[in-house]
C-alpha cells in the first residue's frame, strides 16, 4: 500500500521564492501526521520559509527543483522551545537558536528527494561581514534531529548554512546518504555533518565542502539522559572538504565516543583527521576509544593531529590507522600529557609523502604542545611550526607494520622523520631526512624492535 501523500501546494503554498510559505507547508506535514504519518511532497519551486516541525512517521520528500531557503522575515522557533535545543556549543560563536527543520523526540522521520534545503547565509548571517567574522547573531544547526530514532536524510543538497548543516543530537538509528552539502567560504563555524551522543548510525556516499569541520563526532551530553554514549558509527565512501579546518574531526564534550569506522574516504582540509579529547577548558574532555581509519586518501597540510587535549585526565587511544595514503606538508602529531598519555596507535600499511613544509615556519624544535595551550580560549590543534613528519610524545604504545615515508624539503625546514618523547613502547626509531630532493624517497624511518 502507497504512503498517504500530502502536496503542499494543496495547503496554500505557493513556491514563487516570495511568499512566506511556512504556515502552508507545516500544515501539510501535521495533516500527515493526524493520519498516522505519510509522504508530504515538496513539488519544483522556491519555498521561502521559518521552522518547519517534523513529525513521527513523516517523509518529507523534496521533489527534483525543490528548493526550502530561510526567509529573514519569516517566524522561527524560540530558543527555548525544547529544553535539549543547543544554540551553540561556545558562546563565542554567537549562535541564537533558531534552525529552519526541527525533529524533536521523532520516530520514523525522513527527508528524503533531489531537492535543495538553503540556510540563506549572505541574507541570514553574513552581511557583507570579512571572512571568519564573528556576528553579533545568527541561526544555529539548519537541520537539527534531536532525540529522534529511525532517522534518514538520503538524496538532497544542504547549502549555506549559517552555523552547522546537519545535527543529529541524541538519536539512535540514523542513515544520512547521497547527500552533497556546502557552506559559504565567507563563514565561520559552518560545518557539515554533526553526530552528537547518537548510537547506531551510519553515513555513506556523501560530499561535504564547508568552510568549518566536515564531518565531527561529539559527545557533549549535558542536556541528555544519562547514557548517551557516542558509539557504533560507521561514515564510508564519502568525499570530504574543509577550506580551513578538519575534514574529520572526533572530540568536544564531557562523555564517551567510542567505535566508530571511518573507510573509504578521500579527506582533504587543514587537518585530516583530528582527534581531541578536550577542546575547551570548560569541559573535562571525552573518553576515546576504539577508532579505524582505513582505506582511505587523506591530502592536508596537517594529516593527523591526535590529543587528550590540555589538561584532560580521560582516556583516549585504541585508534587504528589502516591501509592509508597521506600527502602532507606539515607536521602529524600524536601526543597525550605527561600524566595521561595515550593509549595504543596503530599504524598498518601507511604511505606518507610529505612536501617541503611551510616556507620559513617549521623552524623551532619544541617538543611539547603544552605552551601552546596555555591561557588558550580554545584549545586550537595545529603544528605548524614542528620541524617533524611525526610528533609522538606522551604515548603508552606507538606500533608501525608495513609503512613508508617518504620527505622533500631544503634547508633546516625538517629536522627529522619522526620524533619520540615519552614513548613507552615503540618499534619506531627517530629517523633524520635532511636537504632531500623532492622527487627522492626514503624507505620508512621505523624498524622491528631488536632488528
């Protein structure tokens, strides 16, 4: 039996970009819901509009030429409509509140189409702003699932953000699918997708280009349940770009992210792949555990960047880098603190080249990360500066199988393929690649124990 269907241009919209069409297109999704759920269908048209509340057993399906784009003038949530609605993870990112598609406490719930949804950035939040301004106010997450469960998200285009694109906060069983998201460059803090304290939730088949993060793993869990773990995860076969920032980011919270595989995947931005346990000297910082990344291609001026974080006295380490092929520039680094280093890293078949550097700035030869950190609002992860492929420091076990790294560069600009501070088992040895031409390859820095 077909699902009901509810046009809503037979609820008044009217789809010319002009008209505010919010009160027609929530009346089509809550007459599907007093009849027990169905399909409301978003015909060809521009749609300007506020919040549209989702409902249990819901399809919203956005029809190929459908496009949904926030109106400035149209009515938007309160901030205080459900009392798990985060405006912003830091005040300082000026966050209000407001998205334009809310799914709270939802069963069954789905966007699904061809169709585009458009956070209309230069009109919402931007106003002729410079490049990472701040602004005095702006809509949070365009998309927020808030514990929802039997979520899917499949086939269309998210575009121009104002903050986050997609947040899945609380949730349990989530496919987000084919989806092409994009943020505007001018932004800041404009991520793609957000998986917040969810379980059992996979992404596939997505390409995401933001300004900000692609793709984050949190577990900032205040405002839920106890419980709410970060766990069973699966993101593959995706394509992932960040102009500034991390194509995978996982940290951010006071809880516990654990099991999530990442394969497949072609990430490219400021840093590759970025793990931090402690983000803001707000929070304690989360538990880590039990990460794969393989088969994957990751091109970035910073491959890894891996941390506790400042100060963090959780966990973090059984982090698997597998069947990988990384292009960098500067230097990848994986350092927990003195009094709580991290666990186990693994790296099986990991091919690295790396540039010549940053021209002038992989100069200095501090060793620790913590100076850097010091006094900071945020906990920022960057080692530019560090004359080393590879930074290990504050390490319980640092394992190398069937890898290779290969450096080019001139001058002093590295020091060494890989340094080791405070390692307490390693088959890895500091190797030093000075002054190589850049077409010349080395064999890998690291050796069995003993050989």
């Amino acid at each position: 039996m077909s699902p009901l269907e509810f046009d809503v241009k037979g609820f008044g919209a009217v789809g010319d970009g002009v008209a505010d069409d919010t009160a027609a297109i929530q009346a089509a999704l809550d007459a599907g819901a007093e009849q027990g759920g169905g399909r409301v269908v978003v015909p060809a048209g521009r749609y300007a509009c506020g919040t549209l509340f989702l409902r249990d057993n819901l399809e919203l399906y956005l029809a190929a030429g459908a496009l949904l784009k926030a109106a400035p003038q149209a009515r938007y949530n309160a901030p205080e409509c459900f009392p798990e609605n985060l405006a912003t993870v830091c005040g300082f990112e000026r966050a209000d509140g407001r998205h334009l598609i809310v799914a709270y406490q939802c069963r069954n719930v789905a966007i699904r189409g061809a169709g585009s949804i458009d956070g209309a950035f230069a009109e919402m939040a931007y106003h002729g702003a410079p490049i990472w301004s701040r602004p005095e106010t702006r809509p949070s997450q365009m998309l927020f699932f808030c514990r929802c469960e039997d979520v899917e998200v499949s086939g269309i285009t998210l575009q121009n953000a104002c903050y986050w694109s997609l947040f899945l906060f609380g949730c349990r069983r989530a496919v987000v699918a084919g989806l092409h998201v994009s943020t505007d460059p001018r932004g800041w803090c404009c991520d793609g997708i957000d998986i917040d304290s969810c379980q059992e939730v996979t992404v596939r088949d997505c390409v995401v280009e933001t300004e900000d993060d692609c793709l984050t793993l949190r577990c900032d869990n205040r405002r839920l349940p106890a419980g709410c773990d970060c766990r069973e995860i699966t993101v593959r076969d995706c394509t992932l770009t960040s102009a500034h920032a991390n194509a995978v980011r996982v940290g951010v919270g006071d809880g516990v992210i654990r099991g999530a595989r990442f394969e497949r995947l072609t990430a490219r931005g400021g840093c590759g792949l970025n793990v931090c346990g402690r983000y803001l000297p707000t929070q304690a910082g989360t538990e880590i555990a039990d990460l794969v990344f393989a088969h994957s291609t990751v091109v970035a001026p910073i491959p890894f960047f891996v941390t506790c974080g400042y100060g963090s006295r959780r966990a973090v380490g059984g982090i698997v880098f597998s069947d990988l092929a990384v292009t960098a520039s500067r230097c990848g680094y994986f350092g927990g603190m003195p009094d709580n280093p991290l666990g186990t890293i693994t790296f099986d078949n990991v091919r690295l080249q790396f540039g010549p550097g940053a021209a002038g700035e992989n100069a200095w030869d501090e060793t620790g990360m913590l100076g850097r950190w010091q006094g900071q609002e945020v906990f920022y992860q960057t080692s530019d500066g560090l004359p080393y492929a590879l930074l290990v420091e504050h390490v319980r076990d640092c394992r190398f199988a069937e890898c290779a790294l290969a450096m080019a560069g001139t001058g002093r600009r590295w020091r060494a393929a890989v340094r080791l501070v405070n390692v307490a088992h390693t088959n890895a040895r500091e190797g030093l690649c000075l002054d190589l031409d850049p077409a010349e390859s080395i064999a890998a820095p690291w050796e069995a124990a003993g050989t």
